[in-house]
C-alpha cells in the first residue's frame, strides 16, 4: 500500500496545524510532504515533492 503524498498550503500557521492534528489523528496512510506559508514556497514544495493531495487556503496574500 502507498501512503498519500499531502501539501498544506495555508498562511495562517493554525490553520497547518489543524490539518496537521486531523491527519495524524484520522489516518496513517497520510505522509506530509511539506506545509507553505505563500505561494513561492508552494510551488518550491509541489515542483519537488508532486503530492498526491493539496489542502490549499483559497485566500492568500499575495494572490490567491
């Protein structure tokens, strides 16, 4: 069995951990690749690690 890849992209560092917490709590078939605070580092983390599942913060600074 192959873990699912995630990214979580959020710029509101309660919002990662969350998601971080709901995760590790619900499942174990779940690696997490990275998590970004904007938009750079977002795609710096996709282009590298290409996860399987993104749980992304529709309103960002700096675009959205």
């Amino acid at each position: 069995m192959s873990l699912i890849k995630v990214l979580i992209i959020d710029d509101e560092t309660a919002g990662i951990f969350a998601i971080e917490h709901l995760l590790s709590t619900y499942t174990d078939k779940v690696v997490l690749v990275g998590s970004a605070r904007n938009i750079e580092e977002a795609w710096e983390i996709i282009n590298k690690s290409r996860p399987d599942l993104i749980f992304l913060d529709l309103q960002m600074p700096r675009g959205s």
